[in-house]
C-alpha cells in the first residue's frame, strides 16, 4: 500500500469520525411553547427580593380587567400564588389555569370585573415559601415571612398604583396545594387584609401545627372561606380538608360563609384547579 493510498485511508477515518461527533453532539430541538396569556396580563417592571426569605427577585404578574383603560371603576382584588401557572401556558408547570380568559369571559357575560395579582414562586425554594411551619422531611418554614411581604410590602403597592377597593371585603386570597396552605394561612392570621380564601386542595398534612392555628385563628365572623379537595388526589387531601372544615365551624365559623366540596373527579392537577376557579370565585364574591 502506497503512501497516498495510506494518507487517504486515514483522510477518510478523520472524516468520518468527525462526522460521527457532529451526529452524535447535535441537539434536539425543542419547540418554544407559545405564549396564551390575554393582552390585559402584564409582568410588572418592579420586581421584590422577599427580605429574610430568600434572595430571589419575585416577578409579579398582574390582570387588569378589559375595561380598565375605559372607566374610572375600583376593583375587588384577588391575590394569588405560583404566577407561572394562572396565564400563560408558556411558563406554566403542567398546563395553565387560564385566569385571564376565564374572567374575561366572564366580564364579557356578567359585567363583573377583578384585579389579579400574583406572585411567582420562587422554584426550588417554592416549598420553604408556602409553608408557615417546618416539615422533618421536607422543610421549609418560612412562609409567615412571605404572607407579610403581601401584606406589608405587596398590597400596599398595588392599591397605591392602581384603582383597587382595599377593604378585605373586596380582597381574596387564593392558591392549591401548598399555595392552597399558604392561602389559609394568610386569610386566617390577617382578616383584616384577606376577607376570602380559596384554599384548593390545601396540603394541611405538611404539618400538625395547622391544627392548632386554625383553633387559635379559625373563630372568624366575616371571612368567606372555599375549600375544595378531589376524591382521586391522595385520600389525606380529602380527609384533611373535610376534618379542617368540621374544626372550624366547631369554633363558631359561620356555616353560611364556608363551602366545602369534595369533587368525585378531581386530581392534583392544574386542570382541575381551571376548572374549579370560577366557582370558587363565584361562592366568595356572590357573583
């Protein structure tokens, strides 16, 4: 075998391996998921860093009803958690709850109209964000710092930049799992800020001391409270709920301000919480 003959063999091995390489570094591409949020939801400019939470910026994502640019109207308020999830099926975790075409359809019916804020979470440190109290597993424990931050710091702001009505009559507090635990948290401790909460498949089992906050805090008179849970989530989101609703009217919580429903079909999902918001929305504001 001759000397080019040689080089052109190693030439072709070269070539090939190269080739070999490009193949197997090439990326699959992924296709972008579009965006679905409505053109009345915006992400405010001004971002929070939670002071003595963690030091992640918070992004806050805002609903304006569609005739906020054409009236001088004040609007009842509803806070809500994991932001990602309410508008946009492009930041959503596993599908979105489609806030945004749900209310305003039901402007578009009713005439009734709602601010929505929410607040993103924070990712990993999600968990260490909606819960008041520490779980040996799990941890967390620091979600009564993040309920005064919407008290103290996020309200505040959004009723000072835009046309609200504060009282907590007109405020609710809304979010699932464990934004449905930190809901019932922040309703109970601070009626005078939230006087309704949705509390969607609330994880009561992250730890017992619920039990005894909802003894010290659960004798309210004017709170609207909305529980929900699903026959097919885990059979302690069911039995949590049902036992949490019979403690509190046991302290004296008004039976007509309380609904507690069970649905046969419901799941851990972002799904079934969609499907569930406007009735939830419906029972606290007496649509």
């Amino acid at each position: 075998m001759n000397r080019i003959t040689i080089l052109f063999l190693v030439s072709l091995l070269v070539l090939n391996a190269c080739k070999v390489k490009k193949s197997e570094g090439k990326k699959e591409i992924v296709p972008e998921k579009t965006s679905t949020k409505t053109a009345n939801v915006s992400i405010l400019e001004t971002t929070f860093v939670i002071d003595g939470l963690n030091d992640i910026s918070h992004k806050i994502w805002l609903y304006l009803p569609p005739n906020y640019t054409t009236s001088t109207e004040k609007y009842d308020v509803i806070y809500m958690h994991d932001a990602q999830n309410l508008f946009d099926d492009a930041t959503s975790f596993v599908g979105e709850w489609e806030i945004d075409e749900t209310l305003n359809e039901l402007y578009k019916k009713t005439g009734k109209s709602f601010i929505v804020v929410g607040v993103e979470n924070g990712g990993e440190k999600r968990i260490e964000e909606y819960t008041p109290w520490k779980n040996l597993k799990y941890g967390g424990g620091k979600g009564a710092i993040y309920v005064d931050f919407l008290v103290n710091e996020l309200k505040p702001f959004i009723d000072k930049n835009y046309r609200t009505k504060p009282a907590p009559e007109n405020t609710a507090i809304i979010g699932s799992s464990l934004g449905g635990l930190i809901s019932f948290y922040g309703g109970l401790k601070h009626p005078e800020v939230f006087g309704k909460i949705g509390a969607l498949s609330p994880s009561f089992w992250f730890s017992n001391k619920v039990i005894k906050f909802a003894e010290e805090n659960g004798n309210q008179k004017n709170t609207r409270l909305y529980l929900l849970a699903g026959d097919k989530e885990e059979a302690i989101m069911v039995t949590d709920t049902e036992n949490m609703a019979e403690r509190l009217l046991d302290l004296g919580f008004p039976t007509e301000n309380m609904k507690t429903k069970i649905d046969p079909e419901g799941k851990h999902t972002e799904s079934f919480w969609k499907a569930e918001f406007l009735e939830v929305i419906t029972f606290l504001y007496n649509l």
